[in-house]
C-alpha cells in the first residue's frame, strides 16, 4: 500500500513566502521594487540539495518552476523584486551611494532553520547598477557558488547558495563570457554600508533610527534590554565579526574585497568575488589580483574588519545623543571587546588545530612558531595542517608525513620535540587526538585551481565537476577515499598563474 508523505506536497510547493520582508517592511528609501530582467535558453549548472532540504525546499529545487524562480524569469507571488540601497567605503576610500547593483531580493521564506531571505545575482540591472550590466559570469557563480556551501561545511558563518543558473546570454568582462544567476540565502543581507548610507548619503537619521531597530528586533534581540541597544549592537557585530576573522585566519581564507559594503551586519562571509584559499602559507598573501597594495592581504584582514567597524560606528554615530567626543569615546569603548574575542577566538582554533585538549601557557608561541616555519617554506597550508594530525608521540617515530612537507627540517625537529612535551604535559593520545585534529582541519579547500577545472568543464556544457567538487566540499574534513587524489594535493603548475580579480 503506497501511504502518502504529508510533507511532500509542501516541499514540492515550493517556498513559502514571509508577508513582510524587513527592507521591504521600512520602506521606500530602502530601495527599488522592480522586476528581474529574464534570460534566454536557462539550464541548471549546481544546484545546493543540501541546502534544499535544509531549507524544507525539498525536491521543489528540481522542479522547471524553480528553475524560472530562481532565474529571474517568473516573478514570486508579490509580483516584484527589491534592490536595496547601501553605499560604502572600498580600498579606505569613500565611495558614496553604491547598492544592489545586480542582486534582487525574491523575497523572504520561513524555513524550518528560520526565516531566510532569497537573494538572486546577477538578475538584471537596477537604479544601482552605475556602470555594470547587473549581470554575473558563470565563473564567478560557479565560484560564489561553491565556496559559499564549502565555507557552511568547514563551519564558517557565511551567504549561502541554492543554486547557479546558466544561459548562453553573452556579457562583456576582460572576453565575453556568459551569464549566470546565483540564488543565495541568508537571514538578511544587510551591510555595514547600509548604515553608513542613511547615514552620509542619505543623511536620513530616521531611516537609519529604523533600520538599527530593526536589526537588533530581529537579529540581536538581547540589545533591546541593554541600558544603550545602539551600543549593545555595535559590540555584538564587533564580537561576531572578530569570532568570523578567526574562522578565516584559521582556515587560511581571504576574502579579497573587505570593503564595508562586503561587510555583514550578521558577521557572515559575504560576497564572494576575488576570495582564495592559502596554498602555500604566506602571510601577506593577496588574492586579489585589483588590491595591487595589498590593502586585504591574508594577515591583514582582522585590522581591516576593525577599520570596518570603525566605518560602522561613523554610521551610526547620528543615532548617539549627546556631545559627540563622548559619543565618539562611548563607540570606541564598544568595539573594544573586538580585540579580546579575536584572541581569544584565534586561540581557541590554534588549539584545536594542534590537537590540544587543554589550555597551557606557551600555545600561542607553539602555534606562531608552527605558523612561522610554515612561512618560511611555504608549506602548504591546508595539507600542512592535516598532516599534522599524523604527527605519533611514540618511540622512534619518524614522522614523515609532517616533517617531509617542511625543508628546514632542523626548524621542524626542534619544534615537534616542544610539540611533543606539550602532548604529554596532557598525557595526549595520538589516535584520539587525530580523530579530533580531522574534525577541525579539513582535508579539502576550494582551491582556486580546483574551481577553474569545474569552471572549464562548465563552460563546456559539462556540470558533473561542478557538482562533484560541491559534494567533496560538502563534507571537507572526510577522507572521501573515492574523490579524485587533486582534490587534495599540492596545486599543479598552471595553478600558479591563476589571477583572480575584482571582474565577475
Ligand atoms: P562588489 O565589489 O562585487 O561587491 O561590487 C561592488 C558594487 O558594484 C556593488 O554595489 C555591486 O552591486 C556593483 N556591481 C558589481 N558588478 C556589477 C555589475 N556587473 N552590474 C551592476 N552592478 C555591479
Ligand atoms: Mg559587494
């Protein structure tokens, strides 16, 4: 007897649609309403059904009405799509009015992990548009694409993607490419620059009063009942994004383009353009091929997400009654706890990436004297780390598969033999200590190399790598004995003349 799934026709229906979107809900000097500007001959490149399913999109996802969706060529049931107006500061400059130039707000939907916001990219131009077309390559979707759902599993807060679209629609970069369309979801998509918009741009200190309500009723709900909300606010978004440097500094991710307009309220990794993953470790590493002064190097980021917080403060700095060197004094003092929780945080990580079960004096030395030999050889970072957990405590070891990756062996020998006396100090035992060091440092990162082949193959009309990096990356701190032994290993040659600039 075939008895019927009750919760199938609700996935199979698709999202279910929030009456009243936050931007939406505030009003017109938050945005544009407008429709997406639709695509001819749209196909599915990647589609996120882990996502899906945690979403409670189920098998909706694999339906011709998502694909229309979430392409931009059928419109949700309000009938129109939200651009939003933000504006910001890139490379320490400011900017003025920047904006949704190419991103539409579906909508908002309730989901069983809570309410969410759908999000397409690259649907069309919008009055923020400025000089860009609104339109997204299928390169730097499929990037976007994949790094989003990678960062989610390496457990790093992050915009996550539901699917990319293709279309053989042409757009103009460097060469002519063709289009793609992202649908990406998070609890809201909200920037620093859009404080810093009503704020200088605007200048519109009731919408900004609204917007700051709104943000923490919705999202940081525990300021409410702080002697000042809007302080209370500004030191959780310092904490959070502190707590999110250490989730990149710790993995060896740059993002890139750590513009305030690339900052999310939430503490979430945003806009993935120009990102890279550390191969081999080198501090001051630039991923960007557009940041010539390495303004967002890798060792940099945590004191560019402080200058960031910095803007922020300046934009709500009109909300703060009173003399305003107290006022200015009064923000300073809030972000403050920023410093403590980086550390804090960065330590808690080091620690857990060498294994260690306890907290002793010395482990910040051991784990930046690790870092520095690292630095010096260019070992390469993710593999280095991972080899690490094979590191053995017993009589004779060699250790090979750790020390063989350094070339300053003596460096190596000196350092494993402190590394050593810290594991016994805990009376650490090496198969539980691997088990733990694999939980935390993954096997498998989006190389930039990595993304470049499933982008090949795509342009090819080939999705298969696409979908068999995204499964791979799903799950990084797995062994997957079955994926290919690249997914892995050091980068090959062509890899090294990999550029990844601000085009996209
Ligand atoms: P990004 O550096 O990608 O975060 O972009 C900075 C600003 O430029 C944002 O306001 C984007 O919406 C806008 N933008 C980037 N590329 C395009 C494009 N192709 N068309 C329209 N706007 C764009
Ligand atoms: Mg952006």
């Amino acid at each position: 007897m075939n008895v019927p799934d009750p919760l199938a026709h609700q996935a199979a229906a698709g999202p279910r649609w929030r009456p009243a979107p936050l931007l939406r809900a505030l009003g017109p000097a938050f945005g544009t309403l407008l429709a997406p500007s639709p695509l001819p001959a749209v196909h599915w490149v990647g589609r996120s059904d882990a996502l899906a399913a945690e979403l409670g999109l189920g098998s909706w996802l694999a339906s011709d009405s998502a694909l229309q969706l979430l392409a931009g060529n059928a419109l949700p049931p309000q009938g129109d799509l939200l651009a939003s107006v933000y504006s910001g500061h890139q490379f320490g400059q400011w900017a003025g009015q920047l904006g949704d130039g190419r991103a539409l707000q579906l909508g908002e939907i309730d989901t069983p992990a809570g309410a969410m916001e759908l999000q397409l990219k690259g649907a069309g131009l919008t009055p923020y548009s400025r000089m860009g077309d609104g339109r997204a390559v299928l390169r730097s979707s499929i990037r976007e694409f994949l790094c989003s759902e990678a960062m989610h599993a390496l457990g790093i807060p992050t915009t996550r993607a539901l699917s990319v679209i293709g279309s053989p629609a042409l757009v103009r970069r460097e060469t002519v490419e063709t289009a793609a369309v992202v649908a990406r979801t998070a609890p809201s998509f909200i920037r620093f620059g859009h404080f810093e918009h009503f704020a200088h741009t605007a200048q519109d200190t009731v919408a900004l009063q609204a917007l700051v309500d709104a943000v923490i009723d919705s999202f940081y709900p525990d300021c409410r009942a702080a002697p000042d909300p809007l302080l209370a606010l500004l030191t959780a978004v310092s904490q959070r994004t502190a707590r999110l440097m250490a989730d990149w500094q710790a993995v060896g991710f740059c993002h890139g383009v750590m513009n305030t307009d690339n900052m999310s309220i939430l503490g979430l990794t945003i806009d993935y353009g120009p990102f890279g993953f550390l191969d081999a470790f080198d501090p001051m590493h630039i991923c960007n091929h557009t940041d010539q002064q390495g303004r967002y190097a890798f060792a940099r980021q945590p004191s560019v997400a402080f200058w960031n917080l910095h803007a922020l403060a300046h934009g709500l700095l009109p909300l703060m009654p009173g003399d305003q060197d107290a006022a200015v004094q009064a923000m300073k003092d809030a972000m403050e706890p920023f410093k403590p929780e980086f550390a804090s945080a960065m330590q808690v990580r080091m620690r857990a990436k060498l294994g260690l079960a306890t907290a002793q004096d010395g482990d910040a030395d051991l784990a930046d004297d690790l870092l520095r030999l690292m630095a010096q050889d260019r070992v390469d970072h993710t593999i280095a780390w991972r080899a690490l957990a094979r590191f053995s405590m017993e009589d004779g070891a060699d250790n090979a598969a750790v020390r063989d990756w350094f070339v300053d062996r003596a460096g190596f020998d000196a350092w494993a033999q402190r590394y050593h006396s810290r594991l016994q100090a805990e009376a650490s035992v090496d198969a539980e200590r691997r088990a733990r060091m694999d939980r935390v440092n993954p096997k498998f990162v989006l190389r930039n190399h990595l993304a470049e082949t499933a982008i090949t193959a795509a342009r090819g009309g080939d999705f298969s790598e696409t979908q068999r990096l995204l499964q791979v990356l799903q799950a990084p701190y797995d062994e997957h004995p079955d994926a290919p032994a690249a997914y892995a290993a050091l980068p090959p040659d062509w890899a090294h003349h990999l550029e990844v600039s601000c085009s996209s």
